[in-house]
C-alpha cells in the first residue's frame, strides 16, 4: 500500500487546469462589473464607505479599486492593471480594466472547449502587434504646432480628461487653469511641484491658481498678530530648527544646590535661545519658515522686528518654497548667511473663505505652482482633486508623448476592423481567437452607448458600417 504523502498545509487550496482558469476569468468579470458603469461622460459615481464610515464619492476607476478591498487573487491583477495605469498615464483606469475583462470574457468560450493557453497567448501577442502598428500610424504629431496651437491642443485633451467627471460643467474654466500649471514647471515636470489645497466653502469657479507657493496658516502663538502680513521684495529664511524654550533640555540632568545655579541655568537656557534669535534677524530676513515649531517668545521677537514666521510648516510646502524662491532649509542659526535665504517679490497672507493662506508671488526660479480649490462638501473637493490630477497627469503626458489619437471609442473600433480583416486572412485557431479579441475591443464603444441609455447594437451597427465604408 502506498503511504500518503502531505505536501503542503492542511486546507490548502490546489485546484489547477480548466476549472481554476474559468474561475479565475468569472473572478476578474464581476469586478469589471463594478466599474463598468462609471465609462465615459455620462457614467455613473460609485459611492463607496469603508470600515471606518467614510464615504468616498468617485467614478475613477483606480480609486474605485483601491477602496473594493479584493482578496481573490486573481482579480487582483485587474487592481495592480488600474494602479499602473493611474501612476503611468492618470486617465484611463477604468478603460483598462474594462478592455482586459472583455478580453479574458471573449476567450472563455475556447478555454472552455479546450484550446491550449498557450495558442490563446500567442494570438493576442499577434494582436498587441497589430494595433501598436496601426496606432503609430493614425496618431496625430503635435511638435510641429506653434506655442498656441500646442496649448490650445492640450487645453483640450485636459478638457476631454475631465468631461466624464464630477466637474465637467466646469471643465473649461480648469482647463486652463491645469494647462498652466503643468506649463509653469521645468523641462521634467515633476508632479509634486504641483500643490493642491483644499478651501471648503463657496464655488468651484472661485478656485484659483498661483504662481508659486501657497500653503494654509500655520498653528500661531501669541503676538504673530503684530506681525506684518504682507512685504514686497521679501527675504525668506527656511529653518529646520526648534525656536523654544524647552528645546535645550529635553536630555540633560543637571543637580543644583541653590537659588543662583538654577537662575544660571534658566538665563543661560533663555541666552541660547535669544541668540539664535539674533543671527536669524541679522541674516536680513524678513520671512522666518521653520519645519519645527517656533515659541511664544520667538513669535514675539520677530514680530517687534517686523518679521513674519510661521512654524510647522509641511515638509513638501518647505521643499517646495525653497524649489520656487531659491536658498536652502538650515538646521543651524549659526551658518546663515545672506546667501541661504530664498527670495520673491511678494509675500502675503490672505484670506481664502474660512481659510488664511501664506502666498509667495513672484519667485524668480518659479517652477511650481499652487491650486486653491473651493466647493462645497467634503467628498465633492476630494473628487475635484482626483479630476484635476488626472487633468495634470495627462497634460504631462501629452507634452512628453507628442502625439495623440481620437477617442470616444474612435480607435477601438478601428482597430476592431483591422483586426477582424486581418483574422480572415489567416488560417487555424488563431482566426477564431484574433476575431474573438476584435469583437472585445468592441467594448468600450458599446459601454458608452449603454451608459448614455442609447442601443448599443444599433449603433455599433452604424460604426462598424462607416469604418468598412472610409476604406472603400
């Protein structure tokens, strides 16, 4: 009698071949059907609330799956597919999920009735060729526009980014807004020089854009009220240093035996504090930002030598003060020269609704820019934000891959037709399958149709029709 053997862990799931296959494919489709109504400009928003009671109101498909909390193995690929997308492109989360689902659903059939993985891998790598190829050949090149045709060109494709969600009755007011803030940054684009605050409160139309840096007032102690508010051509000192008191004894022992020594040690530690104090006064700045927090007394001194400060500042609000106004963050009061100190032509604290905001204007390496938005409730700023990122995202690209190809389900179809041409040419299984991932392309028009309450048969009909005729 043969002994048994135990491999692996007791409960330990082993199923493999055809059913795990299909299972894995039913597995990806129900998440397709999460977000397969949120397509294009007249898709759904999903409202999600996780464990905690937040509620997330999003029709962006990354988002979507990272709030969906999957556990099936499988079709957590279709998660790490929306992720990238997001991270690479910023748009067309939703897009990928859909055509990789409708893809996996339109081979099904011949996994079911026996055909090898392998031959099904190979015809959509045979696929992948041929629209790569007819996609380079029907994209448009935009380097050969003007400086308004470019901006106008991009204007647009913020526009288009932006017309299937929440904002898109706004869409041309920040469109413009996204271009240029896209265009105020350096030949590499770096994302996070773009910063985002949100101001509930008052209308989408009252958002705005700086050229520079703005970031929400900082906590204050007593006497930052005497300090100046705004300053023209202003020298700004950027501080990686503890402006308080007890910042100079927070690891000492020391053992005294009378009145005096104790006096000695306090004044001493007082003495300290005001000579930082001093050297930062006499570097000639006007403008004091700290990462740590700067005291009451701090706050004091450099209010009655008409200095503004705020502590607590951001790390990346710091980062990217310094990045717009030039000079370096010190950790030390005692190297702070004339030359470590960033400047701008403007700095103002203004307010913006329930909000008071620090703006520095006019910075002369100003490869950075600031978005204020406004609206109403919490959920709708949050999803405004999410828009505007994609917006960001795609105008980077645009200006990075310089050509572009029509949309609205346009080029899918197109390439649907060339591949089912295509499919008629060859022999084998490999007809079936190429046919099979032509008429799944198909997907992302007739989704539209059916989130826009239209017949999708119907005017997949037409489409197909006027593609066969433009050819003939």
């Amino acid at each position: 009698m043969q002994p048994q053997i135990v491999l692996l862990k007791e409960g330990t799931d082993t199923s493999q071949g055809k059913p795990q296959l299909i299972s894995n494919i039913n597995a990806c489709q129900s998440i397709v059907d999460a977000v397969r109504t949120t397509l294009g400009p007249r898709g759904m928003d999903k409202l999600i609330v996780n464990s905690q009671g937040k509620a997330t109101i999003s029709n962006d498909g990354a988002t979507i799956m990272k709030l969906l909390d999957i556990v099936h193995p499988a079709a957590k690929t279709l998660v790490d597919i929306a992720k990238s997308q997001d991270a690479e492109v910023g748009d067309g989360t939703t897009s990928v999920v859909l055509l990789a689902g409708e893809f996996l659903k339109q081979v099904k059939p011949f996994i079911e009735e026996g055909v090898h993985p392998r031959i099904v891998i190979k015809a959509i790598r045979k696929a992948l060729q041929l629209c790569m190829e007819k996609i380079n050949e029907m994209a448009v090149r935009i380097e050969k526009q003007s400086k308004e045709e470019q901006r106008t060109l991009l204007e647009k494709c913020a526009a288009t980014a932006m017309s299937s969600k929440l904002i898109h009755q706004q869409k041309d007011f920040f469109s413009k807004i996204v271009v240029d803030a896209v265009l105020s940054l350096d030949e590499l684009l770096p994302l996070n020089m773009i910063g985002i605050k949100k101001v509930a409160g008052g209308s989408l139309e009252e958002s705005q854009l700086v050229s520079g840096v703005a970031f929400k007032k900082t906590f204050s102690y007593a006497g930052f009220e005497m300090a100046p508010k705004s300053y023209e051509k202003c020298k700004i000192a950027l501080l990686n240093i503890e402006l308080e008191l007890k910042a100079e004894r927070d690891n000492a022992e020391i053992r005294v035996d009378n009145v005096k020594e104790y006096q000695k040690v306090v004044d001493a530690e007082w003495q300290i504090l005001y000579n930082k104090l001093a050297k930062i006064h006499e570097s000639g700045a006007n403008v004091v930002l700290s990462k740590l927090p700067i005291g009451d007394v701090a706050t004091q001194y450099f209010a009655d030598r008409n200095m503004f400060c705020a502590g607590r500042v951001p790390d990346e609000d710091l980062k990217r003060t310094m990045k717009a106004c030039g000079g370096a963050v010190m950790t030390t009061a005692n190297d702070i020269k004339p030359s470590v100190l960033g400047f701008c032509e403007r700095f103002e604290e203004r307010q913006v609704g329930g909000e008071r905001f620090n703006l520095f204007q006019g910075c002369p390496n100003a490869k950075t820019s600031t978005l204020i938005l406004r609206g109403g409730a919490e959920q709708f700023l949050e999803e405004t934000e999410r828009s505007l990122h994609d917006a960001i995202m795609i105008v980077r690209r645009t200006i990075k891959h310089d050509s572009v190809v029509a949309g609205g389900g346009a080029i899918e179809m197109e390439l649907s037709k060339v591949l089912r041409d295509y499919s008629r040419t060859i022999a084998g299984k490999e007809q079936l399958l190429i046919a099979a991932i032509a008429k799944g392309l198909e997907v992302i028009p007739r989704q539209l149709c059916d989130n826009a309450g239209f017949d999708a048969t119907n005017i997949l009909n037409k489409l197909r029709q006027k593609h066969a005729q433009a050819y003939s």
